[in-house]
C-alpha cells in the first residue's frame, strides 16, 4: 500500500480530531503518502501535518443553496480526483455528502459500520466496514477506524497532534507578553457563554495585569468582541487567516474558551487552557490535550447535544447549563494555569 486517500470534510474540531490518526499511521507506515479532501475553509488544518501529501478541497457547504448550480464544481472535483487510483480510500466523515464523494473514488472504501456511522445510510458506500462505539472521543474513534483499516495495533498512547509550528504563520500585528487568549464564540447559541460572564472574567484578567487578546470569525462574532473590549488592555484581533490564528493561540501564555473549533486547536497546540461545556459533552467532544481544563455543566438536562435550548430561562436568553457556570468559579479554576501549570482535568459544575 502506497497512497490513500483521506475525506474528512469540516467542521474546524473534527478536523483537528482527525490529526491523531494521521500521527498514528505516519509512525506505523512512514512511507505511505496521504491525500486529503476537505472544506476549501479549513483546507490549512491539512497543510500543517507532516503525514498529508497533496489536499483537495470542496465547497460542499454550498450543495443545499442549489444543487443543480454546484453539479458543475462537483463533477469537476470528482474528475480531478479519479485520475489516481488509491491503495484505500477512508471516509472520517460519515455523513451522506461524504459517503457520496467516497463513492465515485477510485479504489477500496472504507469507513465506519452501520452501527457506528454518523449517518446510518453512509456505511453503505463504504466495502469495508469497522466498529468504533460512539461513546468514547471522537479521536479515539477515528484512531480505532484508521487502525482497523491499515491492520495495526490500535493505540493506548496519548493523542499526539504532530502539528509542524513553522507552518503557522505569523501575522503582522504586534502583541503583548504575555497574553491570554478568550474564545468567547462558537456556532450554536447553546454554547455561548453570557456576555456579562465574559466581562467579569475579562475585568479578573486584566486586575492581575494580563491583557486579553479576542478573537473572531464573522462581523457578528467581531461585534460581540468589539462589545466585550471594555479595557485598554482587551485587544480585539483583525481577521486572520486560519494558519496566522494558530499563530496567536500557539503563543499564548493560556487561554479560556467554548466547545469551538478555535478551543480544539488551542488543546492541540498544548496550550493550557480552560473551557466551558453546558449543551455538549466533554467526555465524547472535549478539546484533548497537556493542560487542559474543563467545567461540564451538571444541570439536568445536561448535556443535551441541542442547538435550540429546550427549556430556556423566561428571564434570559442565555443557555441555563452555562449560567450555571459563574465567572468567579471559573477564574478561581483557570488561575492555575497563570502559575504553575496542571494536568489534564475535567471539574463538573456545582
């Protein structure tokens, strides 16, 4: 086996819980050459391991705004993509857009089995078929599948990452040093912690003499941090590209954030940081890494995995899992990472 050929489309956390198995499998087959196909939006993530040969990139999230305008792009990137004949060709995905990429390679498929599949009618592109239990990690599966597939042993050792820090680039701004980094966004409202929360914590950080770089993806994101820089030590980043992000997070001394994709590749990176879980489960999607910190919210329903909270305070708008979390028990936990650092930990909230 020579060549594979790895589809594993978004988000920005699962592409970085792909990473592992990649450093798995470029210590078990050094010479074997991996391609990849992702999201043209993350397609960075793929250049920063060293296991990755040639990327391919997809505007599959523009599919559901008129299928019949992107049958072009995608017959297109179909075509470019058969002219190789791969040894293997896996799909992390499992999903239907995946399975139906996977579908038109050229080679063996492989991918989860119909028990473990994210979407049930994927496992049927798939020849090879492989059980990973959806209650452990999402790392953890994807390095079980990407040793099942490639015959061998499945590891026991910690996540290693393997992201190559001279691929990160460096943005032309000038920070302070040291620096704490606040990720107060993510894409589902249940996962946002309270605007209020966010300027307490700020107002602890910056008592102590650290100033608070923010960070943003979208003009709605750039306002809540514009909003949030309520000192003139609070600096709200410009739009950087991906591979300038991991940059900043790279050199942050700690940082606090949400289940996002930025809190995931802040853990990657190593880096000590603290994050917040109400709606998702720290145990199955928590960011993985040396010093990393979590509160998992104890409230009774939950967590439920829900982008719309089910039973929503009638004097708040804010998610009750993470009003739960108070800024002053975060920031007696987050502390110690601004002393002497910790190991990993997860703290349920009381």
């Amino acid at each position: 086996m020579k060549r594979i050929l790895l589809i594993k489309l978004t988000s920005l956390g699962d592409l970085i819980h792909a990473l592992p198995a990649l450093t798995d499998l470029h210590w078990a087959h050094p010479d074997l050459k991996v391609d990849w196909l992702i999201d043209e939006n993350f397609s960075e993530i793929a250049s920063w391991h060293p296991a990755v040969g040639e990327i391919f990139t997809t505007n599959h999230r523009q599919w559901k705004k008129g299928l019949v305008s992107a049958l072009g792009p995608i017959y297109k990137l179909i075509k470019k993509l058969q002219k190789t004949k791969y040894d293997l060709v896996i799909d992390g995905q499992g999903n239907f857009k995946s399975a139906l990429l996977t579908l038109f390679m050229r080679g063996p498929k492989a991918g989860f089995d119909k028990h473990s599949v994210r979407e049930r009618i994927a496992h049927l592109a798939y020849q090879r078929r492989y059980p990973a239990s959806k209650t452990v990690h999402a790392i953890d599966r994807l390095r079980q599948l990407f040793a099942l597939a490639l015959n061998y042993p499945s590891p026991v050792s910690p996540p290693d990452f393997l992201i190559d820090r001279d691929r990160l680039v460096r943005p032309s701004l000038t920070l302070p040093s040291p620096y704490l980094v606040f990720i107060h966004n993510a894409s589902w409202k249940t996962k946002l912690w309270s605007e209020k929360s966010w300027v307490e914590m700020i107002q602890k950080a910056t008592a102590r003499g650290y100033p608070v770089v923010l960070p943003w993806g979208n003009e709605e994101e750039r306002m809540r941090a514009v909003r949030l820089a309520i000192k003139p030590q609070v600096i709200v980043l410009p739009k950087l590209s991906l591979s300038e992000m991991g940059y900043v997070l790279a050199h942050a001394k700690a940082c606090v954030g949400m289940d996002t994709g930025l809190s995931h590749l802040v853990a990657a990176l190593n880096i000590p940081s603290l994050t917040l879980y109400g709606a998702t489960d720290s145990g199955r999607t928590g960011a993985s890494g040396q010093n990393q910190l979590h509160i998992q919210s104890t409230l009774r329903c939950a967590p439920c995995n829900k982008k719309t909270c089910r039973f929503p305070s009638a004097t708040s708008l804010d998610p009750p899992c993470l009003t739960q979390i108070t800024p002053d028990q975060a920031f007696q936990i987050f502390e110690r990472f601004l002393g002497v650092e910790k190991p990993a930990l997860c703290i349920r909230s009381s």
